[in-house]
C-alpha cells in the first residue's frame, strides 16, 4: 500500500505563497510563527492559524463569485 501525503503542494511554486498565506493569517490571529519548524505551538495556536486561513479561503471565494 503506498502512502499517499493529503499535505503535498502539487504546484511547486504555490510552496512560497502558501507560506506566505499561513505567515499573514498566524499574525492576524496573534500567533507568532518562525521559518522552518514550528512544532512548540500549542494546538490552539495551530488551530487558530488554520482555522483563520480557512476563513480567508472561503471569504476570497465569496467575494469572488459576486
């Protein structure tokens, strides 16, 4: 059974912006993220951080079908 990463960036250069995306919605929610590793967030911190990048995705995509 091979594995199968769901996190994988299919357009190599998304990578930057995705980063970039995670940065500006960490620091809107008051989470201070660093380059590279991260793991000494609580999981609030990282739920906050993704939780709000959610929001953007899916503001952008209403914003976008008006």
């Amino acid at each position: 059974m091979s594995s199968n990463n769901s996190n994988k960036i299919m357009v190599p250069n998304a990578r930057e912006a995705m980063n970039k995306f995670k940065m500006e919605a960490a620091n809107e929610v008051g989470v201070n993220l660093k380059q590279g590793y991260n793991g000494d967030l609580t999981s609030k911190q990282a739920g906050s951080v993704g939780g709000q990048m959610v929001k953007k995705m899916i503001e952008s995509y209403e914003n976008g079908m008006k």
